[in-house]
C-alpha cells in the first residue's frame, strides 16, 4: 500500500502535515506541489486520468503529468487556462527512479 510506504509503513493519518511552500504562479489559491503528488499517487495509477474541474493554473495537471497520468482540466478564467496550457506543455514526466524517489 503506498499510503503506508510513504507514512514510514504505518497506517497515514487522516491530517498530513505538508510543509508551505512558495507559489509558482499569481493564483491566489494555488496549492503545494508535494500535497498534489501525495494525493495523485495515492488515489490513481500510472496512465489514468486525473479530473480538475477548476483547474486554476494547473497545478494539478504538471503533477500528473510528472507521474504519468492523463490529466483532463477545467477552467473558466482564460489567462489561468492558458498559463496552465503553458506550465502542462513545459512539464517533464518523472522516470521511474525519480518516482521511486519523491515518494
């Protein structure tokens, strides 16, 4: 279970403790890069599709870009679209090593 992997092979919590980071981008409610790559990893598997129905810019998609994952985005603000266009297009998705890694 890789919840349990990640959480040093106990049962995770139900509160994570997720260090602040700083922003990427002017969205005000941009969220941590290290919180989406929990919950991706966790909740879906390499080559499924990850859902975004406010998608902001984009965070959500670089991550599942990064861990392999097709990723289908919403957004009703077009200069948060085309930033997040932007930020998808320009991600690299992670080896398997480097996966292996951030976990």
């Amino acid at each position: 279970n890789l919840a349990k992997e990640i959480n040093g092979g106990k049962q995770m919590r139900n509160m994570w403790q997720i260090n602040a980071q700083r922003h990427k981008t002017k969205h005000p409610t941009e969220k941590p890069e290290v919180l989406l790559e929990r919950i991706i990893s966790i909740g879906s598997k390499e080559d499924d599709i990850v859902l975004d129905p406010f998608m902001g810019s984009g965070t959500t998609g670089v991550i599942s870009k990064k861990l392999g994952r097709k990723f289908i985005g919403i957004e009703m603000d077009k200069t948060y679209f085309d930033e997040a266009k932007i930020r998808i297009k320009n991600t690299k998705t992670m080896s398997k090593i480097e996966k292996f890694l951030s976990a």
